[in-house]
C-alpha cells in the first residue's frame, strides 16, 4: 500500500510555491491560542497578520456569521442590504470620512483609492495631476497598481513593465516631500506605521507636515490603514494619535477578523468622483462578510478591546524594552499598540524558528526586525510567557 501523503506534500504538489511556509499544518484555534494537527498548542503573536483583533474561533465572530449565512449571503450591488449600510455609517461616524466603498482586501482597498485620488484630480484640475507619491519601503499590496506603489523593491522583480506614474522619496522625510512636489502631482499615499517595512513609526509631527504639504500643492493624501488600523495602536484608527486627517483611507484585515473585506472611505468632495459605472466589484461588502465586520467594530468600541490594546500594548513594550537593557545586540523597540517590532542586529529567522519550537509564533519583517501582532484581547500573562521564552532563546544566542 502506498504511504499516504501529508498534508504538507499534498500542498507542495498541488499549489503554487508563492510563500515560504513553515513545516506546520495548523487546524484549529480559540483566542490567542492554535493547534497544529499533531496536537501541538502554539501562542500566536501574528495573528493572521494583523487579521484576528478578536481572537481565533471568537464566539461573537461564528454566531453572527451563523445567523447571517442563514438569512442572506449574497446579493449583487445593484440593491441596497442592511448589514452594509450599518457598517458603511458607523465606520463614517467614528472616522473623517462622509463615505465608504467596499471591496474584499486591503490591495482591492488601495487600488480604489489610486483610482478615486487619479479621477477626482482629472475631473477638477486643469492640469495633468496624476502622480501618486509613496514611500521607500512602503507596501500597499500585489496587484500591479498597488505593487507600483509599493517601495520595495523584492516583491516588484519580474513584473515590469510597472505602471507609470509613481515615485518614492524617503519616509518621515518633509524636505523630501517638499522637494518631490510638482504640478504632477495628485496624492502622497503613505501608511501612518509602516508594518512590513519593519515597524516605522513617524516622527510626531510628520503626518501634520505632510498634510500641511498636500494642502499647499493641492493635492490629497491617502493613509493606508490596512494593517494598523481596528484599534491595532491603541485608536480606532492610527491617525488620530497625529492629528492629521487623510483626504481617503484604506482599510482591510481586522475589519473582518479573518472573512476577506477592504474598505476605502474618502471625503464628500472626492467620493461625488466615483459616479454609478467608474468602480465596482462583485463580493465587495457582500451581507455576510459585513455583518461579522458591524459586529467587529461595535465589539472593539464597545466592549473595551482598544482600551486593553492600548494598556497591554505598553506592557508588551515595557516587557520587550527589559530585554534590549539586557542583550547588545537589540538595537530598538518600537512601535505602539500592539503592532510593535523589535531590531535585531542580525538576521532574525533564527529567533522565529527558536519561538516556534517552544509554541509561540512570531514574524519577522525587513530582515532583522521581529514583529508582533498578536489579537487584541492577548493577556499579560500570554505577553509574559512569550517574553520570558525569548529571554531563553536571547541568553542562548548571547553564549554563542
């Protein structure tokens, strides 16, 4: 008889080899907590990449998609349904914005708002306003106006000819801002942390400067929030720690806690710039997915989860900083909420690796950075087991 094959190898020959997968089959969770199939229990500090705010299997997430699913699941958007509508206005009323478009992911998210800044700007400027600015070591997604938008350069190899009409200047940078500017240009598209750039934070009056900026040269400014923000800093949304205000801004994982939704919300002006026909999609904002995103943000305003994001947050912080006063070759902890990073001076696969061994995942982003996302409704003490298991793997490493 032959052997059967695992899951692994089922995966390897059947699948595209698009991701560099750890040798893992995962098949259940609840909370922070997830299973493989062998029975091994693991801490999650990813999190979905920043997906899960509620937690793994959350009770509030399966009864409302229960409920939904057997009372309405998809219409086109030729008709109006409730849930979209419901979570259209409550994302309106605790935000800048006059108006939502939903599509079904954060890429989706930032091509509607390179489309919306491209229109209004072609519609209601007499000259050829159409370059987006972005930033070094940004990431705005895979399709290939996001990925032209991205400024990195390993995930753009292979695909030129990119799109036209892009350019990247340094983050955190205003004198290269002003410099870049020119009557070409349309919008500065930007992410308030850049998450996969290694957890940049800005300096605390950038996002003012840059929309001070944008107000000079008549052109917009789009936040991307796909990954930082649902609470992950400790807001609703990471603008509101800056006091500036974006013109549009993208918005997908924790939105729907792991059913696929993006959302791009702009103001009155922009938005009478998409007209019935200039865009659309057909899952976008479908009943189900937005009646589990409605009960998703009234669960993370009401219930108190950005308040312990914000108090566990500065306790992980406070837990990781212990670490860098203890081992040399941390360089910076940073980061706010729960999306922090912490620099290493090496390649930090090895650390990933070691946590994983010893049930906790992690991630690691721009080579040397560890990241840490874990849902919004982690523990102190699930905080501590994982710092105190780094601390192992920091005194091994440091006897090397």
């Amino acid at each position: 008889m032959d052997k059967r094959e695992t899951t692994i190898e089922r995966a390897n020959r059947y699948m595209f080899n698009t991701y560099s997968r750890f040798p893992v089959t995962l098949v259940r969770g609840k909370g922070c907590r997830i299973w493989d199939e062998k029975g091994k229990e693991y801490l999650d500090f990813v999190g979905g990449i920043a997906v899960c705010a509620l937690g793994h299997a959350s009770d509030l997430v399966a009864d409302t998609l229960k409920k939904q699913a057997e009372t309405l699941v998809h219409v086109s958007n030729l008709y109006y349904t409730l849930p979209q509508t419901d979570l259209a206005q409550m994302l309106v009323e605790n935000s800048f914005a006059d108006r939502v478009f939903f599509c079904n992911s954060g890429a989706e998210a930032n091509e509607a708002a390179i489309k919306l800044a491209r229109r209004y700007m072609n519609i209601n400027s007499d000259t050829t306003k159409n370059t987006v600015i972005s930033m070094d070591n940004s990431f705005h997604g895979r399709t290939m106006a996001t990925l032209s938008a991205t400024g990195q350069k390993k995930v753009k190899t292979g695909y030129n000819p990119l799109l036209e009409g892009f350019r990247f200047i340094p983050y955190n940078d205003l004198a290269s801002l002003e410099q870049a500017m020119d009557e070409t240009i349309c919008a500065v598209l930007l992410e308030p942390i850049q998450g996969e750039g290694g957890v940049v934070c800005p300096d605390p009056d950038y996002l003012k400067g840059v929309r001070n900026i944008c107000d000079e040269h008549n052109c917009l400014l789009i936040f991307d929030e796909v990954q930082v923000g649902m609470g992950r800093t400790g807001k609703l949304f990471a603008y509101e720690h800056y006091g500036a205000q974006p013109d549009i801004m993208t918005l997908a994982k924790a939105l729907g806690n792991g059913l696929p939704i993006g959302a791009m919300l702009s103001v009155e002006k922009l938005a009478r710039a998409f007209g019935p026909g200039s865009h659309a999609t057909t899952f976008g904002g479908t009943p189900l997915v937005t009646a589990v995103s409605l009960a998703v943000l009234r669960s993370l305003i009401e219930d108190g989860w950005i308040e312990h994001c914000r108090e566990a947050g500065n306790y992980f912080k406070d837990a990781l900083n212990k670490l860098k006063e203890k081992y040399s070759f941390i360089k910076e902890v940073r980061g706010m909420g729960l999306i922090l990073g912490m620099e290493i001076d090496r390649p930090c696969e090895s650390v990933v690796e070691a946590c994983m061994e010893k049930g906790f995942l992690i991630n690691c982003a721009h080579g040397n950075v560890l990241r840490f996302l874990p849902p919004l409704v982690v523990t102190k003490n699930e905080i501590d087991m994982l710092t105190n298991a780094m601390d192992q793997i920091f005194e091994d490493m440091d006897t090397e």
